[in-house]
C-alpha cells in the first residue's frame, strides 16, 4: 500500500490529538497548535487531493487489524481530499480573521479552550468527510454539534447562550430522527459499513421487500440532517447565533458545519441507499419543496432585517435552501451544482461575515445600517471585499456564486415536472438576493462624513488585511476558473458510489 | 397500511412511544429542565428500541461461557455495543444543556425559554 | 528516612492521613443565615413578579397557540408513521431476522480468539469498531470542555498586553468566585452526621467495586465507562458528606487536567498504533494472552483502565462546576 493512503487517517488522528494536548497547554502554544494543525492537515489533503486525481480511484483504509464487514473502515477519492483541503482553507482564513476579536470577545484563561473547539471540530469534518461507517458518523456528528454549540457560546451574553440552547435543541431532534433511522436501517440489513449496507438495501429492493420501513429510514436520517443543517423551517436558531457569536465561529458555522451535514447526506445518498432508489422515493421531493421555500423565505427576513450580521445570517436559510433544491432534483448534475454551491457559498459567506466586521468597526461598533453609512470609505478594503461577497451572492459573471447560479439552471433544465417552479423561484431569489445585498452595498458607499468614527486602513491591520486578500482570491479563483473544479467533481462523484 | 407485525413488535412500538413522548417534551415544553427530561426519554427510548433489535429468543447476553462459541448460544451483540456508545453521548449532550440552563437560570431567574427571549428583547442588545 | 516529610512518603510508610497538620480537620463551620442573604435567595422569586407584558397583544397569543397546535400534530403524526414503520418490520426475537449475519455470527464465533476477550461487547466496541468508541470519548472530552467555558469562574488574568490589540473587559454582571463560594456554602449541606456516617462506610465500597467493573470490562459485564461511573458518584457523595476542604486535598482542577491528559493521549497513541498497524497489514505484537485471566486481551484492559479515570474525573468535575464553578 502506497504511504500516501495513510494520510486520511493522520488528519483525522492529529487533529483529535492537537485537541486533547490543548488541554494542557497555554492559549498561545494552544494557537500555533491550532495553526500548524491546520496547515498540515491542508498540506497532507493537497498531496492526497493530487495522487488520487492521478489514480481516478477511491480506495479504502481498515481502522484496525478487520476486513470489510466486521472491522470499520474510511473511504477517500478525489472529491473527498478535495472536501478536506478546501475546509482546511476556509477554516484557516476564517481563524485568522476573527484573530482579533477573539482577544476582545473572550475572556484570555478560556482561549485555549476555543482552540480545543475548532480543533476537534476539524477532525469531526474530516471524520465526516472520510467515514464509511453509519454509526462513526452519527458520533462525529455529535462532536461537530457539541463544537459547534461551543463555538456558539465562546462569547458569553444573554444572546449567544440562549441561541445556543435553541441550537442543540434543534440538533438533538435532529440527531435522535438520525440515530432512529440508522437503528432501522441496521435492522433492515444487518450491516454498518455504508457500502455493505448499500448493497443489501439494492437487493431488498429487487426483491421488493421491506418497502415501507426503508421509505420511512430514508425520510428519517434526511429529515435529521436537514433539520441540523438549519433547512427553512428549522432555521429559528440560526439569526441569533451567527448575528451574535463571535466573528470567526460565526464564518465556521455558516460555511463548514452545516456544509458537513450536508455532505454526510449527499454520501448517504450515494453509498447508503443507492442513487437510483433515492431518485425513486418522494424523499427528495419533499426535501425540493423545503429548499424552494427556504430560498424565498430567508431572503424576504433578510430584507425585512436591520442588522447587517443578521441580514448575513438569513441570507445563508436561503443559500441552503440553494442547496436543498439541487439535492431535490435528484439528478447527477443537481448534485454537481450543489457541491460547487457547497464551496461556493462557504467561501463567499465567511468572506462576508469577516468583512462586516472590519465595517462595524469603523461605524462605532455598532450595527445597524443608518450607522453603517459611508463605511466603504473609512475601511476601504473591508468594503471592496463586502461588495465582491455581494456580488458573488447575488450571481454576477466573475465571481463564484455566478457559476452555481449557472449550474442550478442547468441541472433543473435537465428535469421536466421540477424544471418550471425550479427555474421560477431561482430568478425570484435571485431578485431578492439583490434587492437586500445591493442596499447594503449602496448604503457602504453613500457618502458620509463622520468624523467621530475613525479610519482603518490596510498598515493597521496587516493580518486581517492579507485575510481578505485571499478570501477574494479564492472567490475570484472559483469564478474564473470553474471549469477544473466542476470536472473535479465529477471525477470524484462518478468514484464517490 | 398497516403490517403484520405491530404486535409481536410490542417492545419496539414501546420505544416507539416513548420516543415520541419524548420528542413532544423537547420541542413543545416551555421549562428548560422538562426540556431536557424529554431529551433523556427520547434517547433512553431509542436504546430501548435497539436493545430490542439484538434480542434472540431463548439465548443470552454475549458472554462466553464454558467455553461454548456457537452463534446458537448469545444474541447479536452488535446493538449492546452501539447503545453502549450511544448513552455516552446523552450523558455528554445532558451535561451541557444543565450548564447552559444554569447560565441562564443565573442571569434571568427563569426557566422559561419564551420569557427568556422576551426579556432578551427587551434588553435589546 | 530524611524524606518523610513527602506526602508520598508518608502514605506509604502508613500514616493515615498525609495532609495531616496542613488541613484542619476541626468540622465546617456552621453556617448562620443573614438578612441578606435571604434577600439574595428571595431575589429569584421576586424578579420573577415584575415580567410578563401586558402589551403582548392578542396576535402573538393566536400565533403561538396555532402553532402548538401545529407541532402537536406533527408529533403525532410522527408517531403513527414509525408505528407503522414498526409494524413491517421482521418479527422481534426471529433467530434468522437480517440482523443476524455473518457480521454477529464471526464477533461470536471468533471474537474470543481475535480480541481476546470474553466479554464480546467489550472486544467488540473496544477492537473491531474500535474507532467509533475513540470517538465516543471525545465526545465526553469535548462535552467537558464546553461545560468549563460556561461554568469555569477563573480569577481575572490578563492577556499579554500588546499594541494596537482589544482588552476583554469581564461583563459586569457576572459571579466572581468569591460570590460564587459563599453561595455555595448557603447550599450545601451542614455536616449531616447520618449523611457522613453512611458515606464513610460506603464511599470506599463503591471505589472498590468501582475498580472492580473496570479491571473486569472484558471478563464480565461492565467496562470503563460504567466503572468510571461508579467511581465518580463514590467521589460526589464523599464531596457531599464531607466539603470541598477535604476533596480539594486529593483532587484539584490539576489533577483532573493531567488525568484525563494521559489517559486521552495514551488512548490516542494506543489506538493509533493499532490503526496503523492493521491498516498497513503489519503485526502489532501485543500478546492477548490466555482468556480469562486479569491480565490479558491486549490493548483492552489499558483501554479500560484509561477511559474509567476519564469518566470518573468528568463525572466529579461536571458536579463540582456545576455547583460552584470550579474545583
């Protein structure tokens, strides 16, 4: 076995190690931990993402001395390692942003605490993104709850604690439809291994047996993992928790937590049950449905809101709602459009989330759009990065949202019943979309001179500077250059079953 | 509609039950403690319904025993083991809801979630 | 003997007590309730009295009943789905319902020559799937670490001050630890003579039987997180019986820190090499020695041991954060 196939499971071990030797450690070692994790982890899934690319073959890796059925095992291919690099990216930028708030948000003796959080959660992404295993996955989906729920409260008043209980109530419904779920699969076919599981459920199907039992598994672990993943209208924590949490947790929640339910679903959809009886059941036209109203309705909260972190937050129900209708369509390009909205969306959302707070600090700290007036110019890069997340959100050529926007359209042309309200609803968000990011944008650079608020510019802050840098880079990256990224995954989906 | 088999099923239908009562507790109980008095039925009703999918009549616990090792002597002890996984992590997800309960029992002097969010609005942060 | 001032020492040349002639050993205090305290624990009845707007207009009312009535429903219908979900499925106790494939029937058949245990649960979540239960304390660990974040009071410790960098300023309204502990002394209990007679005799039976669960995890029923368990509640009835004065001789935040460290990253390294070393085919050359003894079964006694002293630290350090915010 080639050396480089070790290298999903030392990202998954050392992330979990950084974490338990963090407890001990003071928050500045625990910080270059978490940096040099992070780093390393990239690096380790870049090398895997290229190897794999060359051998255009998934393989699989025991997690102990047991073969396939009795032992557990993790499963990478292209799209995988690509998963892994691509988080590792967005988690890196987004720690780097938030550097400074952390020290102003949290109290100093808990900051090596936080860095404990982020990194277990990364192994908890990665063990998602890698697990062949049913019930491995159901634990790290607890740990990327429990640190999510931690993230949430790391900044403590009345706001964050009381978002957080709303969060695990929330995530604990949907975990216990998940884990119901799993316990009726594992009757229906004895197995544990996704792929094992996946070929008993193809021949309980052939046989037409167990009908109504996998129906209801299907609907269960979906409606656990929407519910987690804040679809339409479970999104009730979701405003209070991204508009009051800290800016980092804020950037990681909206675009790696949910985004690890959602691949965890798209791979049960896949290696589970099987592409075909999920095109079959009505599961996905439910789900469909869900993601259609969360597009509009989020975006209508978003306009209705008056602060600019909450406007963000429900914008990010209705990019989910994106989400939800591709994974709805039940078609292989459906599910291509939504993991290039996956990244897309995660990529556009933390950028968003930092640059806004680069704004309100220049506005008095506060956050409403009157005070907001003319902030373009008092933090001049914080502002051009704010316009080209918005840009990208709304769909403009150049910028990544504009791609999937394209593939959304593609992917519902291909479906004759789905095709109409699809494409309907997808010029109606994306009317709204501008109405309520066009508005801010304008408001950003509406001159006002006020001179009681003081000017940042780039020599003050470099760090946070170079961060929204790359985050635009990144952005612009995904634009331009989208047509190795779409062939990428589907590489990785025709590989990923 | 119905199967064949509600009734020879009655210790699943049990924990169906009560994972239903327990569901109902968590999402329309206003009291944080009755809350998470929910959530310890649901997940308790969901080992319930595992420990069910293990059991073979007639056999007993996988504990070898003489030194018999046929599959005819113990039931499957695969669900012994995921319940086993599976109530560490409750006692973990319970631990941190009565912490966050008693934050914000200490700062609003209630356990109401709705009068929580009122009085949070109220304050207006 | 010139070291037996060592408290180590001293324990082990049989002194009773090692801390002797550092702590008091005289009984707590007794607590007398003052006018102001009574107020402060009045003051949850009372600030309960002034909410409740009249204001909240009749809308808001019909909503929220509307959508009682709405999740009412749901709950229901999600009951009946999953009766009749239960209602198709293979009958309880068939002995060749699909659950029972090649996947129980190797675990039975060959788990006591593979793990090396008799216990086929034990070998089961601690070797064959042995990831999902490495997995599963982490969980703890992490649950652990969120519940310090709400709860750790820690004394004000600055950040190291640097140019140009945002100060964290503690908000106002909340407890400080000494707030914190004399509460804790309106609360606690008042050297109950009954409580402390009972703990005595019991509190060194559950340690034992505690130990006992854990070193037989894979021998008979039980394990460490079972034992760990038993083993905490020894710890919070002595603190209940006795005070923090005297479990803060034997047990502080360190210990709890450095415990569950070495038990987590020997757990971590063990199963590591574990991992590797089955992944790449090679031998790992741990002996499992004869089944039914103590010492054998491989990695899964250490295993056992390491995940007993995590849970049995989490569980005491869960009740003392709770209850005073610290150790």
């Amino acid at each position: 076995m080639p050396f480089v196939q070790n290298f999903p499971f030392f990202s998954i071990i050392l992330s979990m190690f950084s974490g338990i030797v963090s407890a001990v450690l003071p928050a500045r070692a625990a910080k270059w931990v978490n940096g040099v994790l992070i780093g390393t982890v990239g690096v380790l899934s870049a090398i895997l993402l290229v190897y794999l690319m060359g051998t255009k073959e998934a393989f699989v890796y025991w997690m102990g001395h047991f073969p396939a059925p009795w032992g557990n095992e993790i499963r990478a291919g292209a799209l995988e390692a690509g998963m892994a690099l691509f988080f590792c990216v967005i988690l890196l930028l987004s720690m780097l942003g938030g550097q400074k708030k952390l020290v102003g948000e949290v109290e100093y003796s808990k900051h090596n605490l936080y860095y404990i959080l982020v990194d277990l959660l990364l192994s908890s992404l990665l063990a998602l993104v890698y697990t062949n295993d049913l019930f491995t996955a159901y634990v790290f989906v607890e740990i990327n709850t429990i640190a999510a729920c931690g993230l949430i409260l790391i900044r403590q008043n009345g706001r964050t604690i009381e978002a957080a209980v709303r969060y695990m109530i929330m995530s604990l419904l949907g975990s216990g439809l998940f884990l119901l779920g799993l316990c009726t699969l594992y009757d229906l076919t004895g197995h544990l291994l996704m792929s094992n599981i996946r070929e008993a459920v193809a021949q309980l199907s052939r046989q037409q047996a167990y009908t109504v039992p996998l129906l209801t598994t299907i609907g269960l672990i979906s409606a656990g993992l929407a519910i987690k993943s804040a679809l339409f209208p479970f999104h009730t924590w979701l405003p209070d928790a991204y508009g009051y949490s800290t800016v980092s947790s804020a950037a990681i929640l909206s675009s790696l937590v949910s985004k690890g339910y959602i691949f965890l679903l798209i791979k049960i959809f896949y290696r589970v049950i099987g592409f075909e009886i999920i095109g079959e059941s009505k599961v996905i036209n439910v789900l469909f449905v869900f993601g259609l109203m969360g597009m509009v309705f989020g975006s209508l909260s978003a306009i209705r809101e008056n602060d600019i972190r909450r406007m963000i937050a429900y914008s990010s129900v209705a990019q989910i709602g994106y989400i939800y209708m591709g994974l709805g369509l039940g078609t292989q390009i459906g599910i291509v459009a939504s993991v290039f909205h996956i990244l897309s969306h995660a990529a556009t959302k933390s950028l968003l989330f930092i640059s806004a707070i680069g704004l309100t600090d220049v506005s008095g700290g506060s956050r409403k759009f009157l005070d907001l007036t003319g902030a373009g110019y008092r933090n001049k890069l914080a502002g051009v990065a704010f316009t080209v997340g918005s840009l990208s959100m709304v769909g403009v050529p150049m910028f990544s949202g504009f791609v999937s926007k394209l593939l959304f359209m593609e992917a519902s042309l291909g479906h004759a019943i789905k095709m109409f309200p699809a494409l309907l609803v997808l010029a109606l968000s994306t009317i709204l979309n501008a109405i309520y990011f066009m508005k801010t944008v304008i408001r950003l650079y509406v001159p006002d001179k006020r001179p009681d608020f003081g000017q940042i510019t780039m020599k003050d802050e470099k760090l946070y500077a170079a961060t929204l840098i790359c985050f635009i880079a990144l952005n612009v990256t995904l634009g331009m250059f989208s047509q190795p990224i779409v062939n990428w995954i589907r590489t990785g989906l025709s590989v990923f079953g | 509609m119905l199967g064949p088999n509600l009734f020879a099923n009655y210790g699943e239908a049990v924990a169906i039950i009560l994972f239903g009562i327990g569901f109902s507790n968590l999402l329309l109980q206003k009291n944080l403690i009755k809350k998470i008095i929910g959530l310890n039925i649901m997940d308790t009703a969901v080992y319930l319904y595992l420990a069910e999918k293990g059991y073979i009549d007639g056999r007993v616990a996988p504990i070898v025993t003489n030194g018999v090792q046929e599959v005819g002597a113990y039931i499957n002890p695969v669900p012994s083991g995921l319940v086993l996984t599976g109530i560490v992590v409750s006692v973990s997800v319970t631990a941190l809801m009565l912490s966050l309960t008693i934050r914000l029992y200490r700062r609003y002097h209630t356990l109401d979630l709705d009068e929580i969010s009122t009085r949070l609005k109220k304050e207006g942060l | 003997m010139k070291r037996k001032d060592n408290a180590f020492f001293r324990w082990f040349f049989g002194e009773t007590d090692t801390m002797l002639g550092r702590v008091e050993m005289r009984p707590q205090q007794e607590y007398t309730e003052t006018a102001s305290d009574i107020r402060e624990v009045m003051q949850d009845s009372l600030t309960q009295d002034q909410t409740g707007d009249e204001e909240d207009f009749v809308l808001i009312r019909v909503f929220h009943r509307l959508y009682r009535v709405a999740a009412v429903f749901f709950c229901v219908a999600l009951i009946a789905v999953l009766l009749i979900n239960v209602s198709w499925l293979p009958k309880n106790g068939g002995a060749d319902n699909p659950v029972n494939n090649e996947v129980s029937a190797r675990y039975i058949e060959s788990g006591l020559q593979e793990t090396g245990a008799v216990n086929i649960v034990t070998g089961m979540i601690l070797d064959y799937r042995a990831f999902d239960t490495f997995g599963e304390s982490n969980v703890l660990f992490i649950a652990t670490v969120t519940v310090l974040i709400l709860l750790r009071l820690d004394k004000e410790k600055k950040a190291p001050a640097k140019k140009g960098m945002p100060v964290y300023q503690r908000p106002k309204d909340e407890l400080t630890i000494a707030q914190a502990q004399s509460r804790d002394r309106i609360y606690e209990p008042k050297n109950n003579v009954i409580l402390q007679v009972v703990a005595g005799f019991l509190v060194p039976i559950l340690f034992i039987f505690g130990i006992y669960v854990i070193l037989n995890g894979h021998l008979s029923p039980g394990g460490g997180f079972s034992g760990g368990a038993i083993i905490g509640a020894g710890l919070i009835l002595y603190l209940n019986a006795f005070g923090f004065e005297k479990t803060e001789r034997f047990f502080t935040e360190k210990t709890y820190k450095w415990v569950s460290f070495f038990s987590l990253t020997f757990y971590c390294l063990a199963k590591s090499y574990s991992f590797f070393t089955g992944a790449n085919h090679l031998e790992s050359g741990i002996p499992l020695g004869t089944p039914g003894a103590i010492l054998s079964s491989g990695l899964i006694l250490p295993l056992n041991i390491c995940v007993g002293l995590v849970v049995a630290c989490t569980m005491y350090a869960f009740y003392a954060l709770f209850r005073k915010g610290g150790f």
